[in-house]
C-alpha cells in the first residue's frame, strides 16, 4: 500500500488536488473552519445548504467515471486489487453456481 507522502507524487492526485481546490475556493472559507475556530457552532440552514452544495460538487468530482481520482485510486491499488474488482465486475451479480 502506499504511504500518504507518496500521494503527492502520484500525477493524477496532484491534477485531482488542483480540482479539489477549484472547488473549494468557490465557497467561503468559514465553511472550512473547525468547529472549535467558529465563532458560531450551531451552523445556519444557509450555511448548512452551502455545505451540501460543496460536499456535491466534490463527490461528483471523485466519483466521475474515468476521472482523476478514479484513475488515482486504481494506480495505488496492488496487482491482487485489481484482478479481484476485475473479476468482480466481470462476473457480476452471478455469483457460484451450486448443482
């Protein structure tokens, strides 16, 4: 497996990180602040929905098709990975057959 340094090199993590940042510099950055900074802890049904919005936006970003952090994640994976979710996909909902 590899380490969380290691990320960085990776180039596909380093464009994914890029869009991450995109998005994240759309938003205000007291959205990011831990609860302990906020001057305010119980958070607004505004805010709370400018949240959602983020936590979209970033879930749609991960989990495109063929995208950055698709492509990142099947590079860290190990060989013994890859050919399990392969045959995984491959085979479906089938599953073993018993007779």
């Amino acid at each position: 497996m590899v380490k969380k340094d290691e990320y960085y090199d990776n180039p596909y993590y380093k464009k994914f990180l890029v869009e991450k940042n995109k998005i994240k510099e759309k938003y205000p950055k007291e959205l990011f602040e831990t609860a302990t900074s906020r001057k305010d802890p119980i958070y607004s049904e505004e805010s709370k929905l400018i949240w959602r919005q983020y936590l979209k936006e970033l879930g749609n970003l991960m989990f495109k098709p063929k995208g950055l952090y698709q492509d990142f994640i099947w590079d860290i994976i190990s060989e013994s990975e890859k050919i399990y979710m392969e045959t995984k996909a491959r085979n479906g909902k089938q599953g073993r057959k018993t007779t």
